[in-house]
C-alpha cells in the first residue's frame, strides 16, 4: 500500500509540473490527483495492450513510438477527466515527454519503481598496458 501511494504521489507531481510547464495542458486541484490516478490505472492495463499491438512499429522505430502511446494515454485521461484538459496531441506529447522524465528520476532519487538512473564520478579506469605484438603469428 506504503508502494502504491508513493508511486501515486511520484505521478501526480510529475503531471502537475507538465502542467505547469507545457500551456495547453489545464487542470483543477481535484483534477490533478484523479488524472495521476487515472495515468496509473491506464498505465497498469491499457498501456500493455497498447504496446503489444503496437510491436512492430515499437521495433521499426527503435521504441520511440513509445513517446506516441504515453502522449495517447495522457490525451485520453483529458478526454475523460472533465476538471482535467489535454488541448491536442501536441501538448499531451511534451507533456508526457516531461511526466516521464520528471518520474524516472523521482523514482530514481526515491528508489522506488523499476527504474535506475546511475551517474558515475572520478577518474576513468587505466588502461591496459601497449601490446608489443605478442598474438599469434603467421609465417608465410
């Protein structure tokens, strides 16, 4: 449940902060915590769908289209949600865009989720010594 609820706090402020950022994406207080709810519930079951439909075009564009069905998700929640406004596609992609950077590193700061995000700092390792040569060598 303690999961549940963090992941639910994570989502609701991310899209507050894409609706603060991207215009065209409106919202009321209430509208705000019933669209993270709903982005989570159709998350959980129609984004699977969705991406396995979606398979080949998935491969083909090396998993943008990706970006394509969280904007989708996010116009529908918009569609659904009257305290909750998504004005086109173009606002519900930024908007995404930004849902889904603002969470991976929330969960990454939060350590919660799936997702990791690893920065590493300091001197590159050493290199190995020169070879001189010593493979095999064929004599002709």
């Amino acid at each position: 449940m303690l999961s549940f609820l963090k992941q639910w706090l994570i989502t609701t402020v991310a899209v507050w902060l894409a609706a603060v950022i991207v215009p065209g994406i409106h919202y009321t207080s209430s509208g705000l915590f019933l669209a993270a709810l709903a982005l989570g519930l159709l998350n959980a079951f129609v984004r699977p769908v969705m991406v396995v439909l979606s398979l080949p075009l998935l491969i083909f564009t090396l998993g943008l289209f990706m970006l394509v069905i969280n904007a989708l998700l996010l116009w529908a929640v918009g569609l659904v949600l009257k305290d909750f406004r998504v004005d086109g596609f173009a606002p519900a992609f930024w908007g995404s865009l930004i849902i889904s950077m603002t969470s991976l590193i929330l969960n990454s700061l939060t350590k919660s989720g799936s997702s990791r995000l690893e920065f590493h700092a300091g001197k590159p390792p050493p290199r190995p010594p020169p070879d001189d040569g010593g493979g095999p060598i064929i004599d002709v």
